[in-house]
C-alpha cells in the first residue's frame, strides 16, 4: 500500500512579510571613522557594496523583513559623501546629502549626534517618517544615543521606539584607552592584532587633536560627571539590545576592559557591564562569536560572516530586537546580560 497524504495539495506559499507603514523606519548608523552613503528603501548605490561595508548586508536583511530601511550618510572627516574605493568601494548613489545632515565619523560624538538628528528630522519631512527603530554599529550606537538626546530637547515629531547596538563602546574602546595614555601596551599581552589596533588608533587621535577617537575612552564616557552619566534619561522609555562579539581571547589572567574583545570593542564594553539603570533602564544582551566589522575580519584572515553586520544569526536577532520594540519595556530587565 502506498501512503499518499498529502498528495493532490499545492505547497503552501512562502509566506510574505509584513508590510510595515513608511511612516515606520529603520535608521542605521554606522561608526566611527566610517564612510557611508545615504540610501532609501528602493534607491541604493549602483557600483561596489550597496549601502557602503558596514550598512549593506543589515540594510537587505531588513528590507527582506518589509521594513522601510534607511541608512543615515557618514563620512571620515568633514563634507559631503563621496565614492569610494578600497576596501568596501562604493559609487553612482542615490541623491548625495548635504554636510549638516551627514554624521562626521571622526568628529565629536555629540556634533555627530547634532548632524544626525537633522537627518532624521528631514526624513520626517521629506519622507514622512515618524517613528524610528535605530540599529548602531560601533560609535554608530553612542552617536544614535546623542541624536536621540537633541530629538526630545528640541521636541522633534519623530518618536524613537527602539535602539539595537553592535560592537558599541558604551563604556569606551581600550583602543582609544591607550591613545589617550589610560591603558598599557602589555595589556594586548603579546596578541599582534591587538597591538597594531592599539597603535593605529594613537596615530590618528594625535593626528586629529579631537573628536571621537579622543572621546570614546573609558575616562571620558564613565567618569564622574562624564558623557553616560550627561545622558542620564534619554533611554528612558525606549528599550536597548546589546550585541556584543567575542571572537578574540586570550588565557590566563586578563583585563576586561580588553579581553575578550570582537577586535575592536570588549564584550564587557559592548553589554555597558558598568552602566548605569539610570542610563540604561531596560537591557537585553546578546553574545556572538564575531568580530567587530568585516573589515576586522579580513584583517583576521576570515569570512565576511564572522563579522556581527554580516553574519545571519546577528542579522536575525536585529530583526527580532525590532519586532519586539512595542512590548518589550514589559519583559524582565537585562535579560542576557552579565550580572
């Protein structure tokens, strides 16, 4: 006899996702000394990676979940932002943006945070949007915190339901730790990525005299009266998910505020261990085996996907974070997080 159930059906269709209002966005930012294009829902760069090496794979995923997707202009100095080559080129994009709308990625957090907000204010006049789900790679998460900050002192119309970060320093980089003399060279004990790191980020905060690369240090964000505590009740009603790579290790006796780390970030840095409720009233922590960006990862010598903007189970908790924005200030705190 032969079983035959189900014969005579058709497969059910893949199931398409929901189709969410434009007024409904997703903004993502990408980090420091990052250059990014500005790209739309259905207008992305024609040449190179789409929406720039940080952005592009977050910004498909995305759209493949029916979310309205914008990615926010960043450029590595001053101006408007142009084509790019190297690693991670990109060219003929959409409409270039003006300089007060584009984040400088180099500059001060809270100027990139003044740049951003004005963005995000003209894509509520110009595209209609009203309510945001931020997604911040790197600096990205502290320059998104800054934007929201300008947003409800300025009692902006564009309301911020959630912030998802990736490999955010919100307790500072030890790379800029030991750029601004707060932390050894020994402390990379002997790991030559580390070091290098290490070294190349003193060589640009002496070369820059300011900015971000001076400002993201554990002194300067942690300090009494310092930069989180300045924030203080920004986050206030709006839920946060910390993602944070640990792909780097070493044994033995180490410090934390280097080990693990995702190559550039610590783990304990990117899930904010030392932060505050009342900078952070409502946590949720994930942990991957990534690094930091691919740009990290081909330095590494691995795949693209081992980094936490490209890889699938990152991308997955990013679409699950957004989705569970409207009820999630009612769940248990810290869930995931390091006691």
């Amino acid at each position: 006899m032969v079983l035959t159930a189900g014969c005579g059906s058709e497969p059910a269709a893949p199931t398409e996702p929901e189709k969410r209002p434009a007024s409904q966005a997703v903004v993502i930012v990408s980090g420091g000394d990052a250059t990014s294009p500005f790209t739309t829902p259905d207008q992305a760069c024609a040449t190179g990676l789409a929406a720039g090496n940080t952005d592009t794979a977050l910004r498909k995923h995305l759209l493949e979940q029916g979310y309205t997707v914008f990615t926010s202009p960043a450029m590595a100095g001053r101006g408007q932002v142009v084509d790019q080559t190297g690693f991670g080129p990109f060219g003929i994009c959409p409409v270039t943006l003006p300089e007060n709308m584009t984040v400088n990625s180099t500059a001060s957090i809270d100027t990139a945070g003044e740049h951003l907000a004005r963005f995000l204010n003209w894509l509520h006049t110009e595209k209609g949007v009203t309510d945001v789900d931020f997604v911040g790679h790197s600096m990205g998460g502290l320059y998104s915190r800054a934007a929201i900050r300008v947003l409800i002192s300025t009692n902006s119309p564009v309301h911020v339901r959630s912030l998802t970060t990736l490999g955010t320093p919100w307790q500072g980089s030890y790379l800029s730790d030991y750029a601004n003399g707060n932390l050894p060279l020994t402390d990379c004990l002997g790991n030559a990525l580390c070091e290098t790191a290490m070294k190349g980020m003193k060589d640009e905060v002496l070369r820059l005299m300011s900015g971000s690369g001076r400002e993201v240090n554990q002194a300067y964000l942690m300090g009494d009266n310092g930069w989180n505590e300045y924030q203080s009740g920004v986050l206030q009603d709006i839920p946060v998910v910390l993602i944070g790579g640990k792909r780097f290790t070493m044994p033995g006796q180490v410090n934390p505020a280097v080990w693990p780390n995702d190559g550039l970030v610590a783990l304990s840095s990117a899930h904010a261990v030392d932060g505050a409720d009342s900078v952070l009233p409502h946590r949720r922590c994930h942990t991957f085996d990534d690094t930091h960006s691919i740009f990290v990862s081909n330095a590494a010598k691995l795949e693209w996907n081992t980094a936490m903007t490209w890889d699938p189970q990152v991308l997955d908790v990013v679409h699950q974070s957004i989705e569970d924005a409207p009820k999630a200030l009612e769940t248990p705190n810290r869930q995931g997080c390091p006691s």
